[in-house]
C-alpha cells in the first residue's frame, strides 16, 4: 500500500472512533413521544438557521446553559471541548467576523434515540455550504451527535460533536 492508497477520511469513521451509536428503526412510538421527535429535530434545525442568520439570541436559546461543544475532522483533529452557554456561543460567533460568504448549515436525516421525558440523543447529517460573488460550494459534510435535554417545556443542546469529514 502506498501513501497514495490511504484514504481521507476513513469510511465510516465515525463508528470506528465511537463517535456514531446508530439502533435500528422506531417501533410503535407513544404519540407524545414523536411530539418530542419533532420538537428535537426543531431545535437541531434552528440552531442551523441561528447560526447563518447570525442570531446570537436564537442561538443562546438552543444551548442548555451547561453545554459542551467538541469535534473532530475525521476523526484525526480534535475541536474543543468548548464548556458552558456563553462560552460556546462567544465561540462560535467569532467565526462570524472572518466568513464574508453566506454560510448555510444543513442538517439532513436527523434520528433521534435513547428519548426519555426529559433527555434523548440525536444524529444529523451535516452539508456545510457557502453562497459568496453568485458562486455556491461544498465546505465540508459530516455529522452532528447531540444529547438534548428538556428545560422548561422546550429541548435544548446539552452536549454538541460536530464530526467533519474534512477540514475548511
């Protein structure tokens, strides 16, 4: 094998660094149960948009006021950990002041498992776009591994992994 034959990232890297637990389909939820299935996928998603509209508001209200944020880009470069509401928010707005183009976060096939009355896990996948001078590109992809907790009636980001595929 050559240098040229390695492959970057590894498929399936996530599951090989423990950092994707994925369990087989739903059965037979109870009906508040998929009320609860939304409302995580709605907090998933506005954090996206909070994040490209440039919301620190919106953005603050996602977070659980003892969140940790962590990464990894294909499971070689570790990101963070990032500990606590103000701190992860202050940090990711910093990346507001140097990205000129317009950023869009998609999160796609958002799972949820391991849902309780009050807490549950969440999988998503991550395209990362940019719009800038009438030209769109792929920044990277990857995934987001999310512990949610219920807090006042609403789900909030508990704990963020943001696995990226690649470096940008």
């Amino acid at each position: 094998m050559t240098t040229e034959d390695i492959q970057d990232p590894v498929p399936s890297w996530g599951s090989i660094n423990n950092f994707v637990t994925l369990g087989g389909p739903v059965v037979s939820p109870e009906i508040d149960r998929l009320a609860d299935r939304q409302l995580i996928s709605e907090t998933v998603s506005r954090y996206a948009w909070a994040f490209d509209e440039r919301r620190k508001d919106v953005l603050t209200a996602c977070f659980t006021e003892t969140v940790t944020f962590a990464g990894s880009v294909a499971g070689n470069l570790d990101v963070g950990p990032f500990e606590g509401r103000a701190t992860v928010v202050e940090w990711l707005a910093a990346f507001w002041d140097t990205q000129v183009e317009q950023r869009r976060h998609c999160v796609l096939n958002v799972v949820v498992e391991d849902l309780t009355a009050s807490s549950a896990n969440a999988l998503g996948f991550l395209l990362l776009t940019a719009a800038e001078n009438g030209a769109v590109r792929v920044v990277t992809t990857g995934f987001y591994r999310l512990r949610m907790a219920k807090q006042d009636g609403a789900w909030r980001i508990d704990h963020f992994f943001a696995g990226f595929d690649a470096g940008f």
